[in-house]
C-alpha cells in the first residue's frame, strides 16, 4: 500500500492528489509519504466521531518535508498520547472505520489506510 502525493511541474506536492495542481497545471508524478516521517502540526480528539469510527478518534495534522516542499495531511493517530512538533510515521492500518456501519454500500468503499505512531 502507498500513500501517494501528487507533484506538479512548479514543484508543488499535493495530498491527497488533486487532478489539477496549484498552478493549473496536471501532475506529473507520484511520491509515497509512507516512506517519509511528518511532524505533528496539531492535534485533537473527538469523542462523537461517525458510524463505525473508533471511539475516541485521535486526529491530526501533520507536516512532511519532501525534498524541501511542505506537504500537509489530516491523519488518524494511533495514540492521544502526542504533542505538537512530534515527530511521527504512517503504519499501514486494515480498517480506519468498520466496514457497512452507516454506509449502504461497503463493497464500494476502501477500508485501508495509515494511522500515524509517534517515533519515540
């Protein structure tokens, strides 16, 4: 599993990808953020989270230095216990949300993704 940017032809590197960059322009490549750490821009906890979301859902957003270029993501946590500038990595993850609770089509979904784990 990847967990793949978009970069443009300014140097711009998206997540999630965008069909269209920042300067209009249309990527023209990929990198996979799971193979770099990010450090935790902010962070909270929700205690009234969506069907099938783990209670309580730790979430934050992190930063990745990619060559030099910022690149931002919105993440699930693997644990409350993290502060702000905390370096963490993405770990493969097989449900961020169980399956057909409150989605009438699970089938149509994916369920896999990245929760990120502070780097101690």
């Amino acid at each position: 599993m990847t967990m793949d940017a978009y970069r443009y032809d300014d140097g711009s590197i998206t997540y999630p990808g965008h069909p269209i960059g920042p300067d209009g322009s249309e990527p023209v490549g990929t990198v996979d953020l799971s193979e770099y750490t990010a450090e935790v821009v902010t962070w909270t906890t929700s205690h009234a989270t969506p069907p099938g979301v783990r209670e309580p859902n730790h979430l934050a957003i992190v930063e990745f230095d990619v060559e030099g270029t910022a690149v931002r993501a919105l993440c699930q946590l693997t644990t409350g216990d993290v502060e702000t500038g905390d370096e963490v990595r993405p770990v493969e993850c097989d449900e961020l949300r169980e399956p057909g609770a409150g989605i009438r089509e699970p089938e149509s979904q994916s369920w896999d993704g990245y929760r990120f784990e502070p780097i101690e």
